[in-house]
C-alpha cells in the first residue's frame, strides 16, 4: 500500500477499497488509502504533506474536531467525509456523501419525496441519509439500530415503509448475501437503497430484484462523492458526462460476465472468444471443480453421483462469484440449484447460450451422453431463461456471439449511470 501522498482515503479497514483507482480516473494519481487505529489520529492529521482526505468507516464523526470549519451542510448532517486542508494549515470538514446520495438516487429513478423512509443503521453515512431525507421531502422517518430509539426487534411496527436503505456493513464483503430485513414483510415498498458497493448486489438488492421493487447499489454513490471531493481538491468543476464514463468504468472492472446454458451449448468457446475481445480473465467453474476435487468430472459422478457434484459446483459458485471482473462459464446444470442464484448474480450480469439441441456436444459430459436432451432442455430451458439478462444466439460463430455479449454489456453499463445532475443542494 503506498504511502506518503498528498490525498488519500482513512479509514480501519480499506483492503477492499476501490478509491485510489477511482481518484486516479479523476485525473488525481497521488491518492491512497490510510489504514488508521484510533489513536493514530492526532499524528497523521498533523503531517504537512497531506493537503485532502475522504473519510470513511468508523471516523466520519470521529474527525469533526479536527476541523476548524465545517461546510454548512456537513455541520448540518454531523458528518464529515472529506476534509481539506486551508491555508493556514487548518482542516475544513465538507459532506459529499449528499451529492454522492442523490445522485445514486437519480440513477434508480427514486426520490425521497413523500416516502416513508426506513433507515437501517445510525452510523455516519446513515447520518447523511437522514439529513438528506429530510431535506428532499420525506413523509416520515424511521431509523433502525442495536440500540437508540428504534431497535431491529420493533421492525414490525413500521412495514408499513415505502422506501428501505442499508446504512450498515450487513451484507457486505466479505459476508456476501447477508440481509437484516425480508422485503416480503413491506407490501407497500417502492423502493430499496443499499450504500455497499462490494458486492455490486447484496442479497437486499437481489431479493428487491426478485420482487420487482426499483433499486440500487453504493457504486454510483461513492463514484459521485468522489467526483465532488476532486472538485474540492482542486476547484475545479467535473462535467456528469465525466462522471459516466468514469463510473461505468468502475462497475465494469466489477461486473462479471456470466455464461449460462446447456451441455455442449458453446460456453467455452464464447468464453474464449469475450476473454480475448474484453481482456477479462475466464473462469471456467466445472475446471475449478476437478482441481478442488483432484479428479475429473466423470469420475466424481462414479464415486458421488449427481448430488455430490452439485455440491461441489455450488461451492465453486459461492467462491467465484463473490470475486470481481471475469467471465464465468458454468457447467449446463448449475440452474437446478436456485442456491447458485445469488452468487452469480451478485457480482454479474447472466447470458444464456442458445444452440440447437441437434448441434450441442456430447463428448465428456456424463449427463449428455446417452440422455434425452429434448427432455433435459424442456426440463432447463424456463430456468436459463428465468436467470438471464438476454439469450444469445449460438448457430454463427463464437466471435459473432462474443461481440453481441460485448454489444449488450457496453450499453448495460451506461444505462446504469444518469447523465443528469442531481437536484438539491441545502
């Protein structure tokens, strides 16, 4: 981890942390992360070098004393996460989160405005989403803790919430598909905000997709907040269309590429075909699962039949699809665990291979040869569909796939990202 550097991220525990790329983009490529302990504190905020900081995770309050001044919005909020250094030494404490917040917001198409609002978490960045629902027009105004007002064993006395954030830690990497609440117990939620960005889709998230309910993940959030802290950084002023190309850059070094489809379907070779067009790394699980297992494929359904495979396959599922930025290339049953699901979601947007049964491969696959495929793809085929993003045709060549898979990931990318500004700035 550099060190040393005028700019730069504090926090506890940053080993995950994005921000230097990020800030890099921004055109700052002296930024780093800054591993602090509480009383690590007064020393490194007394370094002369340093001249901007971003704040996160447990100090977003913390730092408010060694700010001479505060932004009237940070002052406003409670907490600070970017701090610049003025002239006569001094710390300024600002909020970005807020800009960073709304402009998430505008990406999932959701407002505050007349919402029953329910904020899991009270820590600094739930501090921010308070104010700023507050602000934007919130109807009511729910904070969710272990302690404090409201605590998680009153949940029940406010199912009647329109719109839900995840202010907390619950869910994120490493404790991937984890959630606090069952949205099935909200009948009138429109909405769901996660501020984790790692994974892109916490199991809140997948199960609001699940539901139909519009919402969102962190990335858009702390892609905007960087933007505004380099404007402050360097008073400059960064152009949304900036703020696009850089975050859509962002999630596609996160975003996997997901195959799925039948036995002999052209996985592999598509694959190959995207790793070469993208330079992403390809993944092929069923190859992980003959080297976790130290034998061939045929072989373990000899000594542990179907269910021992598949159990091996879902383990290879939750380890890869926790990871970020690759072409995964399951094997044509992976569907038939719903388990595997979420995993591969998480991190991924799903392609389903399509090829005509009478032109799928056989060769090497213990539930191909021999089998009924008309009677295996009548069986599969709604499952493939049900997962997938879009079904790419495979009866031209795999480049001719590869292209159309690159096509659609492109222009999925962008339309993550909103052109337009967000509004309010009190």
């Amino acid at each position: 981890m550099k060190q040393n550097m005028p700019f730069g991220l504090i926090g506890r525990k940053l080993g995950h942390s994005i921000s230097p790329q990020v800030h890099a983009q921004f055109g700052n490529p002296d930024y780093c992360c800054y591993e602090l302990e509480p009383e690590q504190l007064d020393a490194f905020f007394a370094q002369p070098f340093l001249k901007g900081l971003n704040v996160t995770i447990p100090y977003k309050q913390t730092v408010i004393p060694y700010c001479a001044k505060l932004d009237p919005l940070a002052e406003a909020i409670g907490s600070v996460n970017t701090m610049i250094r003025q002239a006569d030494g001094s710390w300024k404490g600002y909020n970005t989160d807020a800009y960073g917040l709304r402009y998430l917001m505008v990406c999932a198409g959701l407002s505050f405005a007349g919402q029953k609002v329910l904020v899991l978490g009270d820590g600094g960045v739930s501090k921010t989403i308070q104010a700023i629902a507050r602000l934007d027009g919130a109807a009511t105004l729910t904070v969710l803790d272990l302690e404090g007002e409201h605590t998680y064993d009153e949940i029940d006395q406010f199912l009647d919430s329109t719109l839900i954030v995840n202010a907390t830690p619950v869910g994120m990497y490493p404790n991937n598909l984890k959630s606090l609440v069952d949205l099935r117990q909200f009948a009138d939620c429109k909405g769901v905000v996660d501020v984790i960005y790692n994974p892109l889709r916490t199991a809140l998230l997948l199960q609001a997709e699940e539901l139909g309910i519009p919402c969102m993940g962190g990335l858009p959030m702390l892609i905007a907040q960087a933007k505004q802290a380099e404007e402050l950084f360097f008073d400059i002023t960064i152009s949304t269309a900036k703020l696009v190309e850089i975050g859509a850059a962002a999630q596609a070094e996160m975003e996997s590429i997901v195959l799925i489809g039948m036995p002999g379907s052209g996985k592999s070779t598509i694959g190959a075909a995207l790793s070469a067009l993208t330079g992403m790394p390809m993944v092929d699980l069923d190859a992980c699962i003959v080297e976790a297992a130290g034998t061939d494929i045929p072989s373990i359904f000899a000594a542990q039949g179907e269910d021992g495979f598949r159990r091996l396959e879902s383990e290879q599922v939750r380890v890869h699809g926790a990871r970020h930025g690759q072409i995964l290339m399951t094997g044509g049953g992976v569907i038939t665990r719903t388990e595997n699901y979420a995993p591969l979601r998480q991190n991924g947007r799903i392609y389903q291979i399509d090829r005509p049964i009478e032109q799928l491969a056989r060769d090497g696959r213990p539930l191909s040869m021999g089998a009924d495929l008309a009677a295996m793809a009548e069986k599969r085929m709604p499952l493939y569909r049900a997962w997938a993003a879009c079904t790419i045709d495979n009866t031209s060549t795999p480049q001719v796939a590869a292209e159309t898979i690159r096509r659609d990931f492109d222009a999925y990318l962008r339309n993550q990202w909103a052109e337009s500004e967000p509004t309010g700035t009190a």
